[in-house]
C-alpha cells in the first residue's frame, strides 16, 4: 500500500504497470518552430479535453497518454480519474468501473486501464491534473527532441495538481466519445511540393487504398500501399514542416506528421492534413484501411 503525503506535500501518483508506451501530454507547446521545437501535445486531442472536462480540469491539463496495452497507477490521496479515448476495461483495485466516465480512486487503489479493444490511444485524466515541472509552457513529453517528462517506467512517481474548488459535479448521464474508425479518411490540400511528382502520383494519392503502417507512431502516421513517383529526383535543402505534412521519403510511401514530428525536413511534402482531422488519425490502429481525399475549404 501507498501511504498517504504527509501534510503540505503534493500528492503523487504511483507507477504500477507503465504499459507499451504512457507519456504526459497536454495542450502541446505550439509556437517553438522557429527554434526547432516541436509541439507535441495529446494526439488525440478532443478525447483529452473530454476527459478533462468530466473531472472538472481545464481543457489543457496535463493527463496521461497510453498506447494499446494501457497501464495502472496508484494515487496517494483520494482522487476522480476518467479513462477515455480507445475503449478499455477499467477496474480499480480489481473491481470494473465506468469507462469513460468519473470514477473514485481511493488513495492507495490501483487505477488500471486495459489493452485497447478499440482504437490505440487512452487518455487516463485526473482532478487537478498532473503536474511535472512545465517545459516551455508545456508539461507534454515530445519524444522526438526528448523535452518534458520521460515515458513512465514502473516505480515513477508524478505530482498531482489541486483539484478546482468549483469543479462540476460528474455527469448524470453518459457522455458520447468519439468513435474509432474502421476507415481512416484524410483530406488533402496541395503541399508546397506537389509539383515534384508526376501527374499518375497525384492520382494515385487521392484513388489508392492505403493502410496505416506498424512503423507508425507519435512522430508520424507511416503507411503501407503504393509507391508514388517523382517528377524531380535532385536533393531538397531542408525547409520547415507543419503538422500534418504528408512528406514522402525516399521509399516513395507517404508519412503524416503527427505531433511529435521534426520541424524541419528535407523530403518533399505532397499535400497537408488539416489538424482537424488527425485525431482519428490517433486511434487508426495498424492494418487500418487509409484514403486520402481532396480537402475541401482551407487547410
């Protein structure tokens, strides 16, 4: 058992079982670029604000961000948790409880996410947030650039933030969570290289099926279908990337960049992916069919 913080310390919580990949993530750090900083930030951005929003937490707290195999953590004071984003059993201290709903977590239970049975990513939020020292505004881990918390290890501790006096009680209802898709369809604008691959290229981006790749993760959607050709083969001197750039390499198979992305590259961007639209992009697990579709309005 955990013992409880003695007065005026933070509470913490307790890392049983870290899982495949658990990270903190937030709002993310946008505004670094220029520096080289990337912004990081929850993938699955409007599930991370719902979770917040049922604990009663701003829509930016720092929660915690798992891929496929979930994870357990152990808080040292009482505490309202919600999991959410890929469906999941829920169970604290081996007795199931509401996925995607408040829970009560007494202090010393285990809270414990299971593998994903749909999607790919959970978001586990807490009342008050988590709250390790910020990194330029952000307490998100980039894993790229190594900026923020390191991936959870089994025996981490992370601070507990205070829960708001005026937070909301629990919903008397269920909340509807976004679904996960059996397709992933992402629309497309035309990227600032377009023109280095050839007409049949382009129409094979926008007409072939495409499925998301094993090899993808925070930094990019990787996928897995048909090459596309280049109409210029010299070398590209390196120029800054977006969120969202699909940039082909030199296996001629596309990548999005997702939040952990570089923010410079020298591979040519064929089109981009409005932000709005890469959420699902997070919980598209492997083998998951792609297309890619003419964007429509602005980027």
């Amino acid at each position: 058992m955990t013992s409880a913080p003695p007065p005026g310390a933070a509470a913490r919580l307790h890392v049983v079982r870290p899982g495949a990949l658990t990270t903190v993530q937030d709002a993310g750090r946008p505004g670094w670029a220029h520096l080289g900083v990337g912004r990081a930030g929850a993938l699955d951005g409007p599930a991370a604000r719902l979770a917040n929003r049922l604990v009663g937490n701003p829509p930016d707290a720092a929660v915690l961000e798992t891929t496929l195999t979930g994870c357990a953590v152990r808080p040292d004071r009482p505490v309202v948790a919600v999991v959410g984003g890929a469906g999941c059993r829920v169970t604290v201290d081996g007795r199931p409880v509401a996925w995607g709903a408040p829970a009560q977590v007494p202090a010393g239970a285990v809270l414990d996410a299971g593998p994903a049975g749909t999607g790919l990513r959970s978001y586990l939020a807490f009342a008050g947030g988590l709250a390790p020292d910020p990194v330029l505004g952000s307490r998100s881990a980039d894993l790229l650039s190594g900026l923020g918390p390191a991936p959870l290890g089994e025996g981490d501790e992370l601070p507990l933030g205070e829960p708001a006096s005026d937070a909301p009680p629990p919903p008397a209802g269920p909340v509807p969570w976004p679904g996960v898709p059996a397709e992933l369809v992402l629309p497309v604008h035309p990227g600032p290289r377009h023109d280095w691959f050839t007409d049949a290229a382009l129409r094979t981006l926008l007409t072939a099926a495409y499925r998301v790749s094993s090899q993808s993760n925070r930094i990019g959607l990787r996928t897995d279908g048909p090459p596309l050709e280049r109409s210029r083969t010299e070398e590209l001197p390196s120029e800054g990337m977006v969120l969202g750039a699909i940039q082909v390499p030199p296996d001629g198979r596309p990548v999005v960049f997702l939040n952990d992305h570089p923010t410079t590259g020298g591979y040519p961007v064929v089109g981009v992916v409005p932000e709005r639209a890469l959420a699902a992009a997070a919980q598209a697990v492997p083998g998951t069919r792609l297309r890619f579709v003419r964007g429509s309005g602005r980027a």
